[in-house]
C-alpha cells in the first residue's frame, strides 16, 4: 500500500534526519516538548490512581467497621420491639443481615490515663454478619463477649496507647450518672479487656471499643438496643435503601446510610481530586503548545522545502497535513510514553514508595494524619482514557495554527533568497 507522501514527510520532520546545527536544535526543542507531555501524562495518572486507591483503602477500612444502613429510633431511646424490626428489615430489597447494637460514648480510664472512646454494644453471633472486622475476629476472641462478663474489646492503637493487654482491668465511666447527695456522680464499672482489633483505620483503632450488647443495656440503663445496622449485597446502593427503608417504617425511626457518616470526608476528597486533575492537565497543555514553538522554527527552517513543493504541485492542505502530521506524532509518542510510564508507576507505587521510604529514612503517611500508612493505588479506566484523549487532542490543535501559516507561505517569496 501506497503511504501518502504528506506523512512521509511530516515523519521525516520528526525525525529531523539531517545532521545540521539548526535541525539539531530543533529536533532537541521537540524532543523536550515530547518528554514534558510523556511527564504531564505519566503524573495525572499516579496521582488520580493514588487518590483512587486512598479513597477507595480509607472506604474499604471504613467499611470493615461501619454498617452499610443504620436504623435508629426516632426519639434516640432504645427500640421496643426488636424481634419485629428486624422481620421487617429482613424483607428489604439487597438487605442480607441485620444485627441490633447500642451506640454510646464513655470514657476509659486506667490509673491516671482517660481516654474517650466510642462504645459499640453488640451480639456476636449477629454483628459477625454484619460488620467484617467482627466476623474476621478469631471465634474464640469473640465468643468471649457474654452477657454478663463486662468484657471489653478495645482498638488496638487505643489497648497501645493505655498500655493494656488481655486479661487486664481498665475502669468505664459513664457520663450518665445517678444523683446523690453530693450531686451527680458518674457510675464505674471495671470491664476486663478480652483482647483487641486492629481495622488499619487509626480513628476506628484509637477510639472504638467493643463489649456485649446486653452488658451495654445494662451501664446505660437501657431497655434494649438502641438501633439496628444492615449489611447489603452492594454498598453502593446503601443511600437508595435508606431511603426505602424509610419509607417503610415512617417517621418512627431515623435511617442514615455510610455515605451520610463521611459526607464531608468523601466531597473533600472528591474536590481535591478535581482540582488535581486541573492543575496537571495545565502542565499537559504547556507541554503540548511547546510544540507551537517546534513547528514554527521547523516552518521557517523548512520555508524552501516548502516552496519547492508548492512548485510541484503540492496544495495548500497537503502543506498543512505535512506539519499536522509532524507535531501530532510528537504528541502521540508523548502521549504513548506518558501512559506506559504512569501505568508502569501506578501498578507498583506499593514497592516504589517503600522503597524511597527506606532510601531516604522518612515517613510519607504517618498513620494518625492520613488515616493509613501504606500508599494505595488504583488505576481506574474511567481516568486513563479522558487523560489520553485530553493530551491528544491538546496536541493536536497545537499543530493547527503553524500547519496553517505554513501552508499560507509563498514560494516566490521562500525562493527569492535561495
């Protein structure tokens, strides 16, 4: 098959064959204008993948804690009838477990240190359903959660930080206390710390605490659960059935889903990650309308090559096509580099980071700032190939007013000198 000499040419331009000083430079200005769309390309991957990993790590880990739905009584006291909610909870569309828990904050003390924490009273046998960390618990750890033996079951940074292990007494103290004489004093309770839980998310470790649904009841003077957490056979559908859920049971109970608990943390996440997006597609668009400059020195450079076309023959599109041809394949191999060197980047940033970890003897996600210590990433198509067409198209109609004005030469005039 015959190859249109319009490509030819354009291909020997990019080349820039001959050994002269001026080509040299030329083909050295392109070559950077290359190298800077290869590296624009290649950094809107890795970072895109890496916020893609962080979110979707810090949602996964959040999950593993956290209910996909959770039903509350509407007045915040405990449920009345539990056996029947969860019946009807039981016969939602996507809902495949239901447990019922008590949601209370206390605080922890053991000689002079207090702590805060998060309490999550529970049923074992249930909650193992419901909430991953619970179910990947060892059986023997959460079988230890009885009614009645004031167990406790504490993230593990939070067992670290109190310097307690298994078999240790730590003091709850409930904010709800009773009258005396002297006023309200808070009521203790010594619980024993049956073991602890590690989830990889430093809020859930540091601040949550586990212990048996009934003995829960039983500190805050309860009459029985105060809500009663789901699980769905797809999480991304948890606002749809909130919303159904709610519908169903009325205004008697307040039903929230996982994405109304992190609202703010995931629009934050998902705004930084546009603006991203925008300032690196900045540093493709630079890159790219580097080679305006390219083209325009090979245009004047190429003023009598030009000239002797035109007296050939060849028409003004044909010109233009030559120099199209000349600066889009500079930004295709641009393109075509950045991509394999970003995905190259982006489906090993968890050996790369490690290692400069190592090599430099510094932490790049301290665990209590960033909410995990190792670096994610997940290349998502839906990302790569708006990033590669942007670059391309970028590239291509940087060629567009160059090709014009070249095509726009006279060749009398480019002759006259010659």
């Amino acid at each position: 098959m015959k190859i249109p000499y319009e490509l030819s040419i354009g291909w020997r331009y990019t080349r820039a064959v001959k050994s002269s000083a001026k080509n040299g430079f030329i083909s050295f200005i392109s070559g950077v204008s290359m190298l800077g769309i290869c590296l624009g390309v290649a950094a809107l991957i890795i970072v895109l993948s890496v916020m893609n990993g962080f979110q979707k790590e810090v949602r996964d880990r959040m999950l593993s804690v956290l209910a996909h739905v959770e039903v509350f009584e509407a007045s915040g006291q405990a449920i009345a009838d539990v056996p029947s909610l969860l019946q009807r909870l039981g016969t939602q569309a996507h809902v495949v477990a239901a447990a019922p828990f008590v949601a209370a904050q206390a605080l922890l003390a053991r000689g002079d240190d207090m702590r805060g924490v998060v309490l999550r009273g529970i049923d074992p046998q249930l909650e193992k359903d419901v909430t991953p960390l619970v179910g990947d618990m060892p059986p023997a750890l959460r079988n230890k959660l009885t009614d009645g033996g004031f167990g406790v079951i504490l993230g593990g940074n939070l067992a670290r930080a109190m310097g307690v292990g298994a078999g240790d007494t730590v003091t709850l103290i409930v904010p709800s206390g009773q009258m005396t004489p002297a006023g309200v004093v808070p009521r203790l309770k010594q619980m024993t710390v049956l073991g602890a839980f590690d989830s990889g998310h430093y809020e859930f470790d540091a601040g949550y605490a586990y212990l048996h649904m009934g003995d829960a009841a039983k500190l805050f003077r309860l009459s029985g659960p105060t809500g009663v957490r789901l699980k769905l056979d797809d999480y991304h559908l948890a606002p749809q059935v909130a919303v159904s859920v709610s519908a169903t049971l009325g205004p008697d109970y307040w039903v929230s889903d996982w994405t109304r608990q992190n609202r703010n943390w995931f629009a934050a996440v998902q705004v930084e990650k546009r603006m991203m997006a925008i300032i690196l597609t900045l540093i493709v668009a630079v890159a790219a309308f580097n080679l305006v400059s390219t083209l325009v020195m090979t245009v004047t450079d190429k003023r009598s090559d030009i000239a002797i076309l035109r007296t050939l023959g060849a028409t003004p599109g044909s010109i233009m096509s030559v120099f199209v041809v000349q600066g889009a394949t500079a930004g295709v191999l641009g393109t075509v580099a950045g991509l394999g060197l970003g995905l190259l980047v982006a489906f090993n940033v968890d050996v790369i980071v490690p290692f400069i970890e190592q090599l430099v003897g510094a932490s790049f996600l301290p665990q209590d700032i960033y909410l995990i210590n190792s670096m994610p990433s997940d290349p998502q198509m839906g990302d790569i190939m708006p990033i590669t067409l942007i670059s391309l198209v970028l590239a291509f109609v940087a060629t567009l007013y160059p090709s014009w004005r070249a095509s726009r030469l006279n060749p009398a005039e480019a002759l006259r000198y010659e």
